[in-house]
C-alpha cells in the first residue's frame, strides 16, 4: 500500500534528517519559498480589512457614547458606571485562543479541524456566557449597593446593562463566525457587518434616540439607545449566517461533512451535561468536541484572567490619575485615545501577521515561520518609532484636538516625552503578547500580564507620585515603567519559541489523517 497522497512540505523539518525527505516534497518546498515582499504584501493585505472592521466598531462605540451624551448627563453617567461594572466580567467572553488553533489547522489543510474548533470554542464559551450575562442583569443593584451610587442613576445604569446582556449571545455568534472566516484569510464579511453595524447604528440611533433627522417620527431619548445596539448586533449576526453562510457558502470548504453533524443544541447545551462515554446520544460530542474542550479550556482560562487583570489594573492606574486633579485625568483619559489609535494600528497588524503565522505553522514551515516574525517585529518597531516622533513633535496640535483651554494643552506639551515611552512599550509588548497566544502560551502571558500589572504597572505609579509629586508625568512614567517590565517579560518567553519546532508541533497535531489506499 502506499499513501492516498504525496508527502506534503510540511515533512521537512530542520530537525529531521533530509535523507528522510523524499527529493521531491524538498523541491517542491524550495520552489514554494516567499519572499519578505511577497510575506509582506500577503500581511498587508490581510490588515487593512482588519484594521477598517476595528475602526468600524470604535466608530460605533463612539457613537452610543455620543447619542448618550446628548440625551442627558445623568445618563451618560449611568452607561459610564454601566461599563466600569460590566467591564470588569465582559474580559471572560474575549476568545485570544482560538485563531492560535483554527491557523495551524488551515495551513495544514485539515478543514474539517478548522471547522470543529470554532464549535469547541463556542461549546465553552456559551457557558462562560451565562454568569457574565448574570453580571450585566445585576448592574443595577450592584451599583447601588457596593458602591453607593444614587438610586435613579443606578436604575438608569441597571436597564442600559439589562438590554446590552440580550446582545451577548449575539456577540458571541458574529465573533466566532468572524474568527472562522478570518483564519481562512476571508475578511469580507468582517468588513462588511461591520461597516453595516456602525451604519445602521449610527443612523437608527440618531432618529430613534435624538429625532434626527425626521422630528415628526418622534424620539425616545436614552431609553431606545441600547434597544438599537442589540438589534444591530443580531441584524449583524444574522447577516452573517443567511448571507455569508447560507446563501454565499462562503463556510464550505472548513464545514464539510463531519463539522456539519453538529447541533447547537444538543452539543453546546445537553451534551456537557448529559453525556457519558458510549452514550449513543451524544456520539458527535464524545468523538470531537469532548477530546480537545479540557485542553482548551486549560488556554482560555489564562487568557481571559490576563485580560480582565488588564482592565482591573487600568482601573486602578485611572483611580490614581483622578486623585491629582479633574484637569489631570481629563488628559490623561484624552491621551489614551492617541494610545487606542496606536493600538488599534498594531492590533491589526499583528493579528494579521499572527494569522499567517499560524497557517505557516500549520504547514511545517519553520523558515516561513522566521521570516513572518521577523518581518512582523521590524515593521512595528518602524511604526511605533514614526508615530511616536510624530506625536511628540505635534504634540500642542494634538493637544487642542481635545481642548481649547491653553492649559490643558500645555498639560500635554508637558507630558510629551512620557507620553511616547508608554505607547511604545504599551503597543511593542502587546505585538509579542498576541504572537505568545499565537503558540499557545496563554499561560505565560497570564502570569506576565498579572506580574507585570500589580508588582510592575501599579507600584512604578505609586512609586513616580512619590519620586516626582503628584503630577500627571509620574503616572505616564509609572505606566510606561510597568509596561516596558512586561515588554521584558513577554520578549524573554518570545526569544526561547523555536519555530522549527513550533512548525514540526503544530503540523503534526493538525495533519490530517489519511487512511492507506491499495496501488
């Protein structure tokens, strides 16, 4: 017998011996080699949708937060406490690990694996839903209880949240749907619900909550903005699935015949419950869905503790920023917008970069590997380097953006230098932070990013007020002494990857298996 197939490239490993490797996968893996022009070009154009479906969504929580500030300060205030609260729960429905499965999966052509993770990942994360759907219900009282808020602002906060928890599940489905299609380098459909969501929010907000522009039709103020919100995520969602999925077929080719015996229901819901070795019930599950959700669940555990210790930590740093004075944390929070922007750049780009990443793991190719890290590490240390020259040379330009009031412009003059040492460590270590994830070291990431916040980050900025007063520099210098700790911490885990291995790793738990066919 010999196999139905011929060796792919991924056989070649520089930790194989090459007398091993037929001459022609060798060949065929020589002729198959990129360029850093043609690497670059294939991440570029993975980042630009990216980049403009995360300007999209920024677009349309700007937009609530414009359309609540309109329609009153008591309700501004409301949803401001609302996402302090729901903040603090939302991190645990953030998914950092599934592109680092679904990548090597569809760079070593096992569809149907690419296909299967996206259902394990959704099994886990409808359960994680439902206490963070509890924590949004509960707002209202929790608000008014722990932490003294007025009654009829903790009310108003309590509804905001009550109706964005109906969304939740609609989240979660586009989001899942979203990372199966980008993983397979289809950005699409990511741009277009996206560009369509900020679009109709936009639109149905200004008329339904401000009367814009048709008076006639009547407005209903701040009660109707998270009602629009939540059935702008489902629309979205739904588009998703009756356009891309049931008419485009855009989902075929990593939902084939095996990934489609899946039920929702019964695998998400009854299964994990009912289920038992044997059980002829639930024979889907206990063959692919049960196997891979404990390991699973041992890499989003770390990775959503990292990022929700990420929003404590920003709490407590805005908590101090807002001790100095209400002009200080006016531009320490106007600042952090140039660092969103900044983030947001990066944040594209390295998951781009990370996408290719893992379907160049996926096919064996440590080489490949090497070039897409490196090329990834010079092109953000370029960037960083350009904006952060740019924002401190325009820096009084940058200021008056966010104000008129020319001491709070010199507020930022003042600030510059600190400034640009926190957005490059800030966007530099989360480049490393996302390429981590990428390998499945959530783990590490996890107890850098706890190190790094609450004996790194926090410290350094009680540590700065002490050395240098009570002064908006000692908190952009604590956060950028905190953030370059990490940067040290993430880099040190980053230089041991060895992408041989890596490749070698990847491929030969994602390769499909083929069964032997007779001459």
């Amino acid at each position: 017998p010999r196999p139905a197939s011929a060796p792919p490239r991924a056989a070649i490993m520089a930790s194989g011996s090459a007398a091993e490797v037929p001459a022609e996968s060798r060949s065929k893996a020589e002729e198959e080699r990129v360029s850093i022009f043609q690497l670059g070009l294939s991440i570029m154009t993975l980042f630009v949708p990216l980049f403009a479906a995360r300007l999209s969504w920024i677009g349309m929580k700007t937009t609530d937060t414009a359309l609540l500030g309109h329609s009153g300060t008591d309700y501004l205030t409301a949803s401001s406490l609302a996402d302090f609260w729901t903040g603090a729960f939302a991190p645990f429905l953030m998914d950092s690990v599934l592109g680092s499965k679904l990548g090597p999966a569809y760079g070593a052509k096992n569809y149907d694996n690419v296909g299967i993770w996206v259902q394990v990942s959704t099994t886990l994360y409808s359960w994680a839903m439902i206490p963070v759907f509890m924590s949004f219900v509960l707002t209202g009282p929790a608000l008014q209880h722990l932490i003294r808020t007025p009654e009829n602002i903790a009310g108003y906060a309590g509804y905001y949240s009550t109706v964005l928890a109906f969304c939740l599940p609609a989240r979660l489905i586009s989001g899942k749907i979203s990372s199966f299609f980008n993983a397979q380098t289809k950005t699409r459909p990511t741009v277009v619900t996206t560009a369509l969501a900020v679009t109709l929010n936009l639109a149905f907000g200004l008329q339904l909550v401000l009367g814009i522009p048709f008076t006639s039709f009547g407005s209903y103020g701040f009660w109707a903005c998270p009602v629009v919100t939540t059935c702008v995520e489902w629309f979205v969602t739904g588009i998703y699935y009756f356009v891309y999925c049931t008419y485009l077929r855009c989902h075929d080719q990593c939902w084939g015949a095996v990934p489609a015996q899946w039920s929702f229901f019964r695998d998400v819901f009854l299964a994990p419950v009912l289920a038992r070795k044997g059980d002829e019930r639930f024979v889907y599950y206990n063959e692919h869905i049960r196997p891979k959700i404990w390991d699973y669940a041992k890499l989003a555990f770390p990775a959503n503790l990292a990022l929700a210790s990420d929003f404590w930590r920003m709490s407590v740093i805005g908590l101090l920023a807002g001790s100095l004075g209400y002009k200080d944390v006016g531009v320490f929070n106007a600042s952090y917008r140039l660092a969103w922007m900044n983030l947001t750049i990066i944040g594209s780009f390295s998951t781009a970069a990370c996408t290719q990443l893992g379907i160049a793991m996926g096919s064996g190719d440590g080489g490949k590997c090497k070039r897409i890290v490196g090329f990834g590490i010079s092109t953000v240390a370029s960037f960083l380097l350009v904006t952060i020259a740019l924002t401190i040379s325009f820096i009084e330009f940058l200021g008056s953006i966010f104000s008129s009031d020319p001491e709070l412009i010199e507020m930022f003059v003042e600030c510059r230098y600190a400034m640009g040492f926190m957005i490059f460590f800030m966007c530099f270590s989360m480049h490393f932070e996302l390429v981590l994830f990428c390998v499945g070291k959530s783990k590490v990431v996890a107890r850098a990013s706890i190190v790094g916040s609450w004996m790194g980050q926090v410290p350094a900025v009680l540590l700065m007020i002490h050395l240098l007063g009570a002064k908006l520099q000692a908190v952009y210098f604590g956060v950028g002494i905190g953030y370059a700790f990490y940067f040290l911490l993430v880099f040190s885990a980053f230089i041991g990857i060895d992408w041989n291995e890596q490749a070698r790793t990847k491929y030969e738990e994602n390769k499909k298996k083929e069964p032997l066919v007779g001459k």
